[in-house]
C-alpha cells in the first residue's frame, strides 16, 4: 500500500474490490503499515465477502506474503470470502502440510508416536491430528465422559504432548 493510498504490488486478488470505501478507520490503515510486515504467510480461516479478513488478505499480498484460505460451504456466507480467495488464487488449507509447504518448510509435519499411551490419550491425540482443535471437538471426537477427558487432556498438557493455544483450543507439541 503507497502511502498515497494507492496499491502497489498486487497480486490475482485484485478483483475482490477489498477497498472499496474511499475512507478507512486509521486501526485499519496501521495495521496494513504492520500486521502483515510481522508475519510469514496469512491464514484465513473464514470471511464473509466484505470482511476484515479479506482486508488483511489484500495487505498481505501487497507485502508479498502467502495468503491461504480454508474452503467452505458455499452455502454460508462466512466461507463466501474465503472461497472467492481461493478463485482468485490464494493457496488452499485442507491439512496442515499446506502450511509448511507455503513457508517452503517441506516435511515438517511429523506424525506423533502414540508407544505407551493408554486408549483415552490415544483417541485425544488421533483428534489433533486430524485436525480437531476446540475443547468440544476433541471432547466429541474422543468420546471420552467430560471428566475423564479433562483429567486425559490435563495429563497429555502436563506431559508436553500437546499444549493450550488459549480461548479452549489446543494443538500437538
């Protein structure tokens, strides 16, 4: 972004119209001078099509940064901005290897040993792979009762096999 105003650098998401308003909040505007600069590639997980998200997007690609999108239904209008990112260019998210991949971090996903685990470890860990990673996501897939699932994840945490990212969500170590 020139400090005219004007883009500079765009990339295949130019058709989105991601600025379409003459006059942007300032927030804004600062975050397009830093937000993007911090980070190695953008990840959005949902937008609708006249999001913020889709204003990061925009920022990131000015910046030359990698933007991945994850698909979504094409009947939610949370997913509308993410899918027309994908049709515009952006890298599609559907494992997490796409994400090392767009880093060029190429085999960087290892799967877990589960070798002396018992069964409710097990069912927890398997969740996170496939890429469950809210508190109820995991509680459903496991299967576990609430309280055996929270003493298994409290142990699998304490052991540093997997950790909290915060806000109920969790991801492998």
């Amino acid at each position: 972004m020139g400090h005219d105003g004007t883009r500079t650098g765009l990339g295949p998401v130019a058709e989105l119209d991601w600025r379409d308003q003459r006059s942007v909040d300032a927030r804004v505007d600062a975050f397009a001078d830093t937000g993007p600069v911090l980070v190695d590639a953008v990840v959005i997980p949902e937008a609708a099509i006249k999001s913020g998200s889709l204003h990061t997007a925009g920022f990131a690609l000015d910046l030359g940064k990698p933007v991945l999108a994850v698909p979504g239904s094409i009947y939610s209008e949370t997913s509308a901005g993410t899918n027309q990112l994908l049709k515009t260019g952006a890298t599609p998210l559907t494992r997490v290897q796409d994400i090392f991949d767009a880093l060029g971090l190429k085999g960087a996903v290892k799967q877990q040993s589960f070798e002396g685990m018992n069964p409710q470890e097990i069912a927890i860990l398997e969740a996170l792979q496939r890429g469950a990673n809210q508190g109820v996501q995991l509680l459903e897939a496991s299967r576990l009762k609430t309280q055996e699932f929270a003493q298994t994840l409290t142990m699998l945490e304490v052991t540093g096999r997997i950790r909290s990212l915060g806000g109920d969500q969790w991801s492998l170590s």
